[in-house]
C-alpha cells in the first residue's frame, strides 16, 4: 500500500532540537528498506502562491493566509505492506517527535473513467466523519 | 428435552462458541468483512431451519463453517472476486467435483482454524475511532447484531450501523492489517484490546445502574469476550486480570440497585446478595497471579487486587482500607492519572486519615486537573460527613448535585444530603 505523509508543525509538540534532529538516519534507513518512494521538505507558508479561478477569471495570491499554527513541512510518499509498517516508520521520523505526522493512503484514480459514474460508485467512500447527534436521552 | 429445544440449545452454544472463529476464518480467506458477517450469519439461519427437523450434526462447527465457507464463496464468485484463497477453495471443489457437504471434510482443517486472535486484534486497531472499535467488537468478535449494541449504547440503529461501515471502511481502506501484532508491539496493542474491553464493561455497568432496562447485558459481554482473549493468550498475565476484576465487579451487581432502582454504595450493600460464583472465580485468578513472578502488576492486577480486598471483606468494616491505598500507591505510578489520585485519597480518608485525604482531595481540586468532575466534590462531602462536618459536607453535596448527571448517582447525592439536612434541623 502506498501512504502520503505529511510532516507538520505542532504547538504541543516538544521543542525543535537540532542536536536531536535524526532525519539523516531515517532517510538511510527507509531507503535501505525500499519503502521511500519521495520525500522532501517544503518551503514555509511566505512562499507559497495560491491560484484559483472564479468566475472564469484567474486569481494568483500570496497565500494561503490561514492563521493556523500547524503547517505541513514536508512530506514523504512510502510504499508499505500494511497501515503498521506505515506507522513503524512514521513513528521513527524526528517530527513525530518535535511536530506531527499524518498519514494517508493513497485512492488511485482512473483517469480514463468517467468522472459521474466514478462519483456514484465512490459516494459513500467520501464518508463525513460526523455522525446524526445522539437522541437526547436522559440516560446518561 | 425435545427436538426443538435440544436444537435450539445447540444453536445458542454454537453461536457463542464458533460465531467468531467462523467470522475469523471467513475473513483470514476472503478478505472482505461483511461477506464473512453475512455468511456466518447466513449459516446460523440454516441451522436454526435444519437442525430442528434434520437433527444437530456430530460437530455443529464443521457443520456451520461449510455452510459459511460455501455461501461466501457462492457471493464472491458471483461478484468475480479473486483472491488467492478464494481461487484455492474454488480448485478445490472443482477437483472434489462440488462443494463439500460432508462437514468431516472441513473438520480435519479446522483444527488450525483459528484466526479468532488476529480478528480481536483489528477490531482493536489503534487507528480506528474509540466508539468503532468498541462496536466492531461487540458485533465481529461478540456476534451481537447491529440492533442489541445500538439499544445497549442508547444510539438510534442507523448510528450504529453506520459506525460499523465506517470501521469497516477504514480497516480496508487504510489498509489496517489483519493480523497479531509482533512481539514488540504486542503488550501495547494488547492493552489496547484490554480497554475497549473495559470500556464494554463500563458502559454496561451505568446502564445497569441508570434508568433504562436492556436486554443485553453488557457487563456479561464484557466477561464472555475477556474469556476468550483469555483463552487465546493464555501467558500473559493482564488479561486473566481483567477478568478477575470484571467478575468482581460484575459479582456485586444484585446488590447494586435496591427494589426502587437507587443506588446502594458499598458500604451499605447487602454482603449476601453478591455472586458468590464470579466472587469465587475472580479471587482465584488474582491468587493465582499473585502466586506468579511477574515482572510487575500492570494496571488491570492492581485494579483487580483492589476489587479482591473488597470481596474478601466480610462486612464493610472489616475492608483493608490501607491494603487498597498500597495498591493505589502502586497504580498511581503506573497511571499518574487524576481518578487514580481521587480514589487513592477516598481509600485514605476510609484508612482513618481523614485530614490527609481532604488535603489531598483540596490539592486535586485546586489543580484543576478533574474539571467539573461531580465526584470530587461528591468523595469530599462523605468524607465531610464521616467527620461529622455537617455543614461543610451538605455545601459539598450540593457542589456535586449540581455537576451530576440526572439519573441514579443525582439521586443518591440528593438523599444524602436530605438526611444531613434533617439533621440539622433535629
């Protein structure tokens, strides 16, 4: 299976440590193990440019202007036999530590199906995570 | 016994007995969760229709998984799904020029069948949401049917059922393994098995002591599945003591709840009343335990230990309150957890040290680490009570009845302070 995973920041996680920064090992080992496919880190959120088109008409920006303080840093794409040998290796990279890891499976797409028949078949894939509230019951 | 019953009764047994080992291997083959539900499901229902009339076979599990094994091959094939199992099965009956009907063909190969552990360990998967293990659970490793859990956890049906596709879901698309974690990752993962058990248990315990009636009882549900990861890891200690501490607790249940459904604390229940049976079988795992050297007592023996010093009480005033502060000692190293804190200093004020433990008790509220936890307040007041603090207690009380849920617990605090109230007045 192939896994996307973003690195990202996180205000709870420990400190940045560069004395402790073990990326180099991780990279040697997860080429050695044949499980890295690509990786790399990205540039910060100032070097980014958004592009969208509204209306028919082509809007580039600065941006993304999120506040947010969790940002994805970079990102590794890992070919693994199953979600715990994803997790194994995430579990190793240094920003688990210092950041947070997010992995996601990819979905392959078919680019010569057709996109209406693709979206009824896949419907119900694209669950909300939310689901109908709870009755109201005096219960609990 | 008739025909009827004697099949009847086996299809109870079988269904609690191979429900899961026929899921588990159905799944180990085909790859897909809901063909092995269905066709296990499918199965009980031509059992419950033939057994009675054709009387129960020999070995009613070979019997139940080749009728399992045959539907959800028929489904598959159907569908044109190959998998490299499900093509072996299909060689094979070709070359047998059929499916098999005779179950003494299954029978030899169903001795290392059993695929029941991997399947309680995916239920389990840490990547999966809390309340979807929990239902997955109870529904793949239990046999329970969507409705039973979806009354027991008082959410409407389709929440339920949607809960388990979603669970479903993500197993395949994640691509969350189906199998038993390797060695170092097992004792964590294995806790992680052991909480959604737990957590069957608790919500089994409130049910049974909040305003609903419920057909299922989830504390026994919690006991049955125990037994069975007891049964497949049979070394490791942590399990055995949940059990114990499950049957403890689970033993005190007649005596919870008096005729008009109120709570009885502990100290007040009726000593007679409990299981003697489950209080039997759980002291003897944890004596068991306590005979083994482990390593150390992870947090179900200690919890357990706890439950033991309880069941071997005779009356109330004979607990070993400072045995229980010890075992908190203990567990609060393990889990420095603020319910371990509140509970270690409710067994010290019960110890005799009533002033340590209201200190200690005022730390705990000043850290602010329980929130608006009722049961701070609630532990402080009885210790207020005990002392004869009238007036301190009943303020307390009324901290607590304001945090409280509705229901048996509110109801509780409410009548203790009605009593102190009257005192006062007298």
């Amino acid at each position: 299976m192939r896994y996307m995973m973003f690195v990202a920041t996180d205000p709870e996680a420990e400190p940045f440590v560069p004395e402790d920064d073990t990326i180099g090992e991780w990279v040697a080992e997860v080429e050695a193990r044949g499980v890295h496919v690509l990786g790399d880190r990205l540039r910060p959120v100032e070097d980014a440019t958004l592009v969208r088109v509204r209306s028919g008409e082509l809007l580039v920006t600065d941006g993304p202007f999120t506040e947010s303080k969790e940002w994805i840093g970079g990102f590794d794409i890992l070919e693994c036999r199953d979600l715990d040998e994803a997790i194994e290796i995430a579990s190793k990279h240094p920003m688990a530590r210092f950041g947070r890891i997010e992995l996601r499976p990819f979905w392959p797409l078919d680019a010569n199906e057709d996109p209406v028949e693709r979206e009824e078949r896949e419907a119900g894939d694209r669950g909300r995570r939310t689901e109908p509230a709870p009755e109201p019951a005096g219960g609990r | 016994m008739n025909d009827a019953d004697e099949s009847a009764a086996a299809i109870a047994r079988a269904y609690r007995e191979e429900w899961p080992r026929i899921v588990a291997t159905l799944i180990a083959a085909t790859g897909d969760w809901d063909v092995a539900e269905d066709a296990t499901a499918d199965a009980f229902e031509k059992a419950a229709a033939r057994w009675r009339t054709e009387g129960v076979p020999r070995t009613p599990g070979a019997w139940l998984t080749t009728v399992a094994r045959n539907r959800a091959l028929d489904v598959l094939r159907r569908r044109g799904v190959e998998s490299a199992k499900v093509r072996e099965w299909m060689a094979m009956d070709e070359a047998m020029g059929g499916p098999p009907t005779d179950p003494a063909e299954l029978a030899a190969a169903a001795a290392d069948w059993d695929d029941r552990l991997r399947l309680v360990f995916t239920c389990a998967h840490p990547a999966l949401p809390l309340e979807g293990r929990v239902a997955l659970t109870l529904r793949t490793v239990g046999g329970l049917d969507t409705a039973e859990i979806a009354r027991a956890f008082l959410v409407p049906e389709s929440t339920m059922a949607q809960r388990l596709v979603r669970a479903k879901r993500k197993i395949r698309n994640a691509g969350i393994p189906y199998r038993v974690p390797s060695a170092e990752e097992l004792p964590e993962r294995l806790l992680g098995v052991l909480a959604v058990l737990m957590l069957v248990h608790n919500e089994g315990y409130l049910a049974s002591s909040g305003d609903r009636l419920l057909r299922l009882d989830l504390q026994e549900e919690a006991i049955r599945l125990t037994r069975l990861v007891v049964e497949l890891l049979p070394d490791a200690p942590e399990p055995r003591a949940l059990l114990a501490l499950l049957l403890l607790q689970h033993a005190r249940s007649p005596a919870r709840v008096d005729a008009t459904g109120d709570l009885v604390p502990l100290d007040e229940q009726d000593r007679s009343r409990w299981n003697a049976a489950e209080l039997a079988e759980g002291l003897a795992v944890v004596d068991a335990l306590e005979r083994e050297p482990h390593a150390a007592a992870g947090p179900y023996r200690l919890q357990a230990e706890i439950q033991a010093v309880h069941a071997r009480a005779a009356t109330a005033a004979d607990t070993d309150w400072r045995a229980i502060v010890r075992c908190y000692d203990r567990l609060r190293e393990i889990q420095p957890v603020p319910v371990v804190e509140l509970n270690r200093a409710v067994a010290l004020g019960l110890a005799g040290e009533v002033g340590a433990a209201l200190d200690e008790l005022g730390r705990l509220e000043a850290s602010g680490r329980l929130g608006d936890y009722h049961l701070l307040p609630a532990a402080q007041a009885d210790l207020l009570r005990r002392a004869g603090r009238f007036d301190a207690a009943a303020a307390r009380y009324r901290d607590a009845i304001g945090l409280a849920p509705t229901g048996p617990e509110r109801r509780f605090l409410e009548r203790r302070l009605a009593e102190l109230e009257s005192l006062a007045i007298e």
